[in-house]
C-alpha cells in the first residue's frame, strides 16, 4: 500500500461481545475513510446488536452444536467467506476468536490480526493461531500456552489489562437505565446474573439447566434478580420464577452492570466488564478458570466460587459493602489494534 491509499479492512465477528469489542474500531476507520467489510455468523444476539449500532454487515454462516455440526458448519463457512473474500479483495483481516477469518485470510494471502484472550479454547487456538500474523493478547495469559498451540512467539504483542476495557472507549452512564427499561423492581437492592455459555466447545454442559437457578432460589427472597439469557432455553429456565426479571437484548448492558448491586456470572465478558466498571461481582464459572479473570481476582475486582452456600454469603455481604474496587492498570488496547492493523496491512507490500 501507498500512503494516501484507501484501506480495505476485514472484519470477521462470530459472537455477540466481538460487536462491542469491535465497535469504536469500526466507527475509527470508519471515519478515517478506510473501507470496512464486516462478516458476521448467525449466532445469538450479534445481527441484533449490529442492527442496534447501524453497522452495515453481511451474513455468513451460523453456529453449530454437536461437535460433527461445528466442524460442517465452520467448513461451510470458510468456503462461502472464501467466495466473498476474493472478490472484495481486503489489504488485511481483524478477528477475535474467529475460527474461519485466520484460514481464509491465510490462503489468500492476507495479512491477519488477531485478538484472543481464552487460552482453553484448545480446539480453537489449534486452527488458528498457526495462520496468525499478529496476535494481541493480555500479559495475564501465559505466553506458553499460546506458544505450545502452534503461535509464533514472535508475533505475539501483550498488554496490560483484558480485552473488555475497550469496551468502555467512548462509553456514557446512563444513571436512569432501570426507569427508561420500566423495570418493576420491588426490593432496593438489585442483582444482575448471567448463565453459563453451555453451547460453547470448551465447556461440557447441559442448555437445559443452569448453575445459577439454586442460587437464584435462595437470592430471589432479598434482590431483585435481573437475568439475560443466552438463548431460548436458558430464557425458559428462569421464566415465571417470582421476582426474576428476564432481560432480553439488546440492552444497555454497560449502564445496566453500572447500576445494579450486585453481578453473579457463569460465564466470563460480562463479570470482566462488571469489575471495569467497578461493580461487585462473584464469578461462578464452572469450566477451568482463564489467566483473565484470575487477573482481576487477583486484583481484587472479582470473587470466584462455585460452591452455591459462599456464593450465597458472599452475595449477602457485597450486597452491603460500600467499600469501592480499586482502579485496574490498563493498557490502550484500542490503539493498539489500530496501529497494529495499519502495520500488517503496510507489510504486505
């Protein structure tokens, strides 16, 4: 590429947080007059959340569940991304966790950047990582386990923090989120939870149940309990449960973490951004733990446990703990991966 040159940038999203973590880079180049190309798979809330924000994407692919449907779905997604790509023609490609962007990019030449921050997506990181010509990823994770998964240790660029802070780039509070969603809440302190993502390949778990409903039981009777499914079925496992509220995207879910009391999570983006924005919040993921949430363990912005009776008393105490987190060091993630886009594009040359 020439300087003054138009760049055209891929950016592949295959899961609902990627529309937020990509978000202010797509407004970025954007802006820049840079030509953006967003692909985007049937999968949860991301065609909503695309819609929400006014961003321009096309289609391509779904989800699978069963493992012989993820390796049909994945390969059937490569091949129609591959038709699309050759004839869009991208100066370099931008990922998070995508399993296909990495491979087509890789035959086609395309420079690629990538952002991952799971180091038990084994399966995952395998096919990936390989292809990989820059891989951004939080000093927390160690960077042998990444090495040891196929990644050139030389193209690995760490930094400070986890991939949720640039979630909060341009964000704004909104203080009257619970008057503006009309929630009818009857007790004064307020819990939001979220289920574990029991769809996912590196977790064995049944979308039937959850890990949060005995908690919910016991915790129902001194909060309001604000819950946002991943799909249907987790919807339907809190449904007609007395004081519970279902909380159906897309959301405000930054001002709604913000105002409630409390977060107890199963999962993981939605505890981390809860103890960026300096709200409680108890972890009770029931997979092996990530190097990303022990950080902010570690930092005291997360507690962590699956057993349901310290969940239960941790939650009575933070419910009435004033005490405030202390601030997280960060590094500027955002514009890192603007410049490290603009570098393997002008590599290519």
């Amino acid at each position: 590429m020439q300087d003054g040159d138009i760049m055209k940038i891929w950016i592949d999203l295959t899961n609902a947080p990627h529309v937020r973590f990509f978000k202010n880079v797509i407004e970025y180049f954007q802006e820049e007059g840079e030509d953006v190309i967003v692909t985007a798979r049937k999968f949860g809330d991301i065609h909503r959340l695309m819609d929400l924000f006014g961003f321009e994407f096309v289609s391509v692919g779904k989800h699978g569940v069963s493992l012989s449907e993820k390796l049909e779905e994945s390969s059937r997604r490569a091949y129609e991304l591959s038709k699309l790509i050759i004839k869009e023609k991208p100066d370099v490609a931008v990922s998070k966790h995508s399993i296909e962007l990495p491979r087509v990019s890789f035959g086609l030449g395309i420079p690629s950047v990538y952002v991952l921050d799971n180091e038990h997506a084994t399966a995952a990181n395998k096919l990936t990582l390989p292809l990989c010509d820059r891989i951004i990823m939080p000093q927390a994770i160690d960077v042998w386990d990444i090495v040891r998964l196929g990644a050139d240790p030389n193209k690995i660029i760490r930094y400070r923090g986890t991939s949720e802070i640039i979630h909060f780039q341009n964000f704004t509070y909104n203080e009257h989120i619970f008057e503006d969603m009309a929630l009818n809440l009857k007790k004064p302190k307020t819990i939001l939870m979220r289920p574990e993502p029991s769809l996912a390949s590196y977790l064995d778990a049944d979308c039937r149940e959850s890990v949060l409903s005995p908690i919910v039981e016991i915790l129902k009777e001194y909060a309001n309990i604000l819950v946002i499914p991943r799909f249907k079925e987790q919807e339907q496992i809190f449904q007609g449960i007395e004081n519970v509220t279902i909380i159906k995207p897309p959301v405000d879910t930054f001002s709604l973490m913000k105002r409630c009391d409390l977060i107890i999570g199963a999962g993981g983006t939605m505890n981390r951004e809860a103890a960026i924005v300096g709200t409680p919040v108890i972890s009770c993921y029931p997979g092996k733990l990530l190097s990303v949430d022990k950080y902010y363990i570690e930092q005291g912005a997360m507690f962590r446990s699956t057993d349901v009776d310290e969940i239960v008393h941790t939650a009575l105490k933070l419910l009435v703990d004033t005490d405030k987190h202390k601030k997280i060091i960060t590094d500027n993630l955002f514009e890192m991966i603007i410049e490290n886009v603009y570098q393997a594009a002008e590599y290519k040359k």
